[in-house]
C-alpha cells in the first residue's frame, strides 16, 4: 500500500475508500490472495470502520474480496473464467457503442478523442503505466459520452474490475502501451470515416488482445490466479 491517498469533502468517505482500495487492488499494490485489515484500513484514512466496512461490501460486489468465515476479508485471486466473462459482456456493449459512435460522433466528439490519444502517447512516453490505463478507460468512455449513453460506460466500468487487474499486468510485456495506442488509432481512424463496420472490428480486436495475454501472465504469476 505504498501510494498515499487523503480523504476529501464533497464525497461520501465509503466511495473515496472504495475508489482508493479498488485502484491499489488493480494494480496489484495490494497483491491477490492479501488479508485486508478493517481495523488497519480504518487508520490509514483516520475514519471509522463503517465506511471501511462499506467499501468492502461494494469490493466483494466488483468481485475483488471475498469473505471466508473464519478466516477474514481476503483478495480474490484472479479467476480467468470471470476475465473472459467480463470481456464478453463488454465486447457486446461497446461493440453496439461504437457502431452508434459511427453514424453519430461529432466533430467536438473526435476533437475529444484525438486529444486523448495524444495524451496517451505522452502517458507512453514517460512510461506512466496509471496515467495510461486511465486515458484508455476515457477513450472508451468518450465513445459512449458521444452518443449521450454514459449508461453503457458505467454498465461495463461495473464488470470490468477482474479485466483492468490482467490490464495492469500484461501492460509493460504482452500488450504494451504502443500496441493499444495503435488499435485506438484504428478505432478512431474508423469513426471519423463514419465506418461502423471497421470500427466494429477494430473495437473487437482491441478488446480480444486480452484473452490471448492472460495465458502467459498466469504461468508466470500462478499464486496470483485460481485453479479452475
């Protein structure tokens, strides 16, 4: 738990944990398979357990804890078979995104995702793996943003968390920066030509790269992945 975060006005104290403990989880600051203390957590941020406690019903919701009777609040290892699941069910949101995306996107909306992905080269450039991963989530955000169905956004950020963990981990090796860059630059390429079916397929590459990336990194991180 080596970044250090400050509990802040104007947000509920239980959101501010959950966001700050999903982050370290993710990417993997707190490892899968590590005991979580409420009483620990509780002192980090100098607030009570309740909202630790909170933050931690809406963890085992996102599928990042589990509680084993007896034993404590753990993190779940990650389970390939919900990574493939999750991709699923966000390959058919944003594919159907995106092909909106195709017949609807504005000029301000590509002004949007140009900028972003000249952020992202920079993000690349200067090898911030976190700067980057939260420029890819607003690039698939924007997309939604430009046809006014957050909605869609917040339905797969919701079922994503057991993906961003394998996103994290295969981002210096198997699917670095300058290869995801590449296929958002497709993607974009497909929208300003108003080409719903290329930016369909380009949507689908992009997200598929997972799938084929999380076999390596499970053989070299077996303890962090359950036997299924």
């Amino acid at each position: 738990m080596s970044i250090s975060y400050a509990i802040t006005a104007g947000e509920p104290v239980n959101q501010q944990i959950y966001r700050f403990l999903r982050h370290d989880i993710v990417t993997c600051a707190i490892p899968p398979g590590s005991l979580l203390s409420e009483k620990e957590i509780a002192l980090r941020f100098t607030v009570s357990r309740q909202p630790v406690r909170e933050a931690f019903i809406k963890l085992t919701e996102a599928g990042l804890v589990q509680v084993l009777p007896q034993r404590g609040t753990f993190v779940r290892k990650i389970s390939a078979r919900r990574v493939a699941d999750g991709r699923f069910i966000r390959e058919a949101v944003e594919t159907a995104v995106v092909r909106r995306a195709a017949l609807q996107m504005t000029p301000a909306s590509l002004l949007q995702l140009e900028h972003n992905l000249q952020q992202q080269s920079l993000a690349a450039a200067y090898h911030d793996s976190h700067e980057f991963l939260r420029l890819d989530d607003e690039f698939h955000r924007l997309i939604a943003q430009s046809i006014d169905c957050e909605l869609a956004w917040e339905t797969v950020e919701n079922i994503k968390a057991a993906l961003d963990r394998v996103r994290f981990l295969t981002l210096s090796e198997v699917s670095p920066p300058e290869i995801l860059i590449g296929q958002h630059q497709e993607i974009f390429d497909a929208l300003k030509r108003r080409d719903a079916d290329a930016a369909e397929d380009a949507l689908r590459r992009h997200l598929q790269l997972m799938i084929f990336s999380i076999t390596p990194i499970a053989q070299r991180n077996s303890q962090w992945f359950e036997e299924e």
